[in-house]
C-alpha cells in the first residue's frame, strides 16, 4: 500500500474490497527473454496478488478478497467467493462492456470450483486459462462418497466463450506462438472444441426418456449457458438452442432452460418459443409473468389458424 497510500494506510472507513491486475500499455521488462512479461501480466505479480489475499484471509475474522484479471479492452474475469477448505474459488465472472455473468453454473448435486496459475494469460490478451473442479457425490445405496474432477479449461477473453477443456495436468505448460504447450508436449491451439448445439441435440437423440434425455444434455454443458451462447449465439442457432433449452427443462433445469429462452427472445419471437418461456416461469413460481406469454401463445395460435392444438394448460394458466 505504501505506493498508493500514506504510510502504507488505507483512509478511515475504508477497506479492501479486492484486487485488480490491469495489464498496463507498455509492460516493464522484467524478464526481457520472455514475451509474457512484455505483453500481459506478468506471472510475478500475479503471483505475488494471489499470495497477498492468502495473507489477508488467513487473519482472524479476514474476508477472502476477490481476484481481478483486466484487459486493456475492458474485459475482466472475477475470481470471488473463496473456499479456504476446497483451495478454490467458487466464482468466476466474465464482464465486457455492458455483459457479466458466470462462466459455470454449479448444479443441486455437484459445485464448480476455479483456480489460475501464474502464466494462466496469453501473450495476445486473448485468452485465459481456468483450472475447473467439480465437486459431487456418488452412492452406492449404502454410503455416500464425495468426487472430485479436475480440468483445464481455455477461455476467451474477446466473448467469455470456453472454447475447450482439457483433463487438469494440461494447465502445467506455457504459451507459445500463440499457443498452449503442456509440459506433456500436447499443443493446444486455441480454436473452438465445445459441442455445438446442433451436435449436442443429436447426441442425445437415441434416448427416449425425456428427463435422462435433459440430464445428458446438461451434462455435456459444463460452462454456463449464457458463455454457452457466446460460443454459439441465439442469431445463428435458434432452432437448436431453443431444444437445448426445452431438454434442460424436462430435466428440471427451468432456470438454465429460461436464460436460453430470453437469449432467443432477443433475436426472434417464435410461437413455440413463448410456450417454452411460459412453462419454464410457471415451474420457476412466476406465474403472474407467465401467464402473459400463455396469453401471447394462445393468440399467436388462433392467429395461424392452430387453436385446435393449443394445450389444455394453457387456457386455464393465461386466467
């Protein structure tokens, strides 16, 4: 603090709240071999913020602080709401201009934990690495066991997009030219894995119950739904998304299911698409708001001549 403040003193009142690392225009050379210093971060300082709210948090009655990682275009990934007993943070938000939301969804029966490492930043300012732990339990109808997976995952910097996942040892590595090389020799170069929407539908086509259905559906979208859609956005994916979100529905994801539904809403009204709205708000108990879009269904389906085929909840919950 000495740098910032007199005699190393935050004012009367105040308190920390967190720390922000934003990559200056010009970079010291602080290790002239190596362009990462020149160009992000540099890895020291990271380092050295990241042991800083250790320090902070292991005071008695200390607040873990939250991590900020910026970009000279105004993108930012939070690391918030620290887990001193599992190591890791169990937020990570991505905002840029006018958009925040958080990269994974943690579900009822398993939690997301994150985690960066020193040379988690590109050189390019373009993408970031997140180290992703899911939390779970299995049974075997006699005791519960607790699981833990680990992954590396690749984010982008530009759209909050998780480009692709890798197991957790692909995260020990460094940039190069551009791209990612594990110390296991793997090259990882940054360019879109996560299944489409349309390839998702398609494998899950073979199964017949409509929750199982839903429940494999959301286990292949590990990343929340809204950098899902920044992967694949609503103006080029609508029929498809709109069925992602439906499955996510019949497997008692409405609150998933809905965010995708307004996505497409913002793009495009669809008849079926204000029914879907209007279930997914009716099982969420916002019942006054969904009966509005029941109202706006019912009507778009007389307009097309289909009133014969409107659902029977319908009428009854557009009241």
């Amino acid at each position: 603090y000495e740098r910032v403040f007199l005699r190393g003193q935050l004012p009367t009142g105040y308190t920390l709240q967190g720390l922000y690392l934003c990559a200056p225009a010009r970079q010291p050379e602080e290790l002239p071999q190596s362009p990462v210093y020149r160009n992000f971060i540099p890895p020291s300082v990271l380092s050295a913020a990241q042991a800083m709210v250790e320090v902070i948090a292991a005071q008695p009655g200390a607040r873990y602080k939250s991590l900020y990682l910026s970009c000279a275009d105004g993108a930012m990934l939070k690391f918030s709401s620290w887990d001193q007993g599992a190591a890791v943070w169990k937020r990570a938000t991505f905002s840029k201009m006018n958009e925040s939301y958080d990269l994974y969804d943690s579900g009822s029966k398993a939690s997301v934990g994150v985690g960066i490492n020193s040379d988690s930043l590109s050189p390019s300012k373009k993408y970031a690495l997140v180290q992703r732990t899911v939390f779970g339990e299995l049974s075997n109808g006699q005791e519960v066991v607790a699981t833990e997976n680990n992954y590396c995952d690749m984010v982008s910097m530009d759209t909050g997009c998780v480009l692709l996942s890798r197991s957790a040892e692909a995260c020990s590595g460094s940039w190069k030219g551009g791209n990612w090389l594990t110390d296991g020799g793997e090259v990882i170069v940054p360019n879109l894995e996560t299944i489409s929407p349309n390839n998702l539908i398609k494998s899950v086509e073979s199964i017949n119950n409509a929750s199982a259905k839903g429940l494999a559906v959301k286990d292949q979208l590990f990343m929340g739904v809204e950098s899902y859609m920044s992967c694949y956005p609503a103006s080029k994916n609508v029929q498809a998304l709109n069925n992602v979100g439906f499955y996510l529905a019949q497997a008692g994801d409405d609150s998933s299911a809905l965010r995708i539904y307004r996505g497409i809403e913002v793009v495009g009204k669809r008849t079926v698409l204000m029914l879907n709205i209007a279930d997914s708000l009716w099982n969420l108990k916002e019942t006054s708001e969904a009966a509005k879009y029941y109202k706006k269904y019912s009507d778009a389906m007389i307009a097309e001549g289909k009133a014969g085929k409107v659902p029977a909840r319908v009428a009854e919950r557009a009241k």
